[in-house]
C-alpha cells in the first residue's frame, strides 16, 4: 500500500495553506512542486510523498531528505515554515 491517499483540501490543512496556494504549488514552473497524481480532473496526493517535500522544503537547498536520516517532521504548536523563490523564510 502506497499510504493514504489526499485530495487537495487536505494538502492544504496539513501544510497551513490556501486550496489554490496547493494548487498553485503543483504547477512545474515553481521550484519545488508538489508531487501529485491526476485522475482525470481531479489531482490526489500521497502522504509518503508529501511528508517527503516538507522535509525537503525545510532543508537548506541542495539537500534532501534521504540525506536526513534523523531529520523528524516536529508538530504540535509550531508552525511550517517555508522559502519563496528568493530563499526567504515565510510563514504560511
């Protein structure tokens, strides 16, 4: 089993974002997609998957997660936070 299976709204409820920040986020033009499936018009996330980008998108760049091997997603109370195209931190 590949993992549980999220629409887009749950995407953006577990990062602390917009539907259409999700969206948006999955288009090719940004750095760092959201890795996604389509099944005709309606896109599905795996949440092996997007674990991965948010350990990946909280890492200075050039790394990755695999690389990570005690790299932990922390939760309760503290936020997300992420790096726009300049590589500024901003909160979602």
């Amino acid at each position: 089993m590949p993992g549980r299976i999220m629409t887009l709204e749950q995407v953006a409820e577990k990062l602390g974002m917009s539907a259409s920040w999700v969206y948006n986020h999955t288009r090719t033009r940004v750095e760092n997609p959201l890795p996604f499936r389509k099944f005709g018009k309606y896109l599905r996330f795996l949440e092996p998957e997007i674990n991965e980008w948010i350990m990946e998108a909280s890492l200075p760049k050039g790394k990755k997660a695999s690389e990570q091997k005690s790299a932990a997603v922390k939760s309760g109370g503290s936020r997300l936070m992420f790096t726009n195209n300049s590589g500024r931190e901003c909160r979602p």
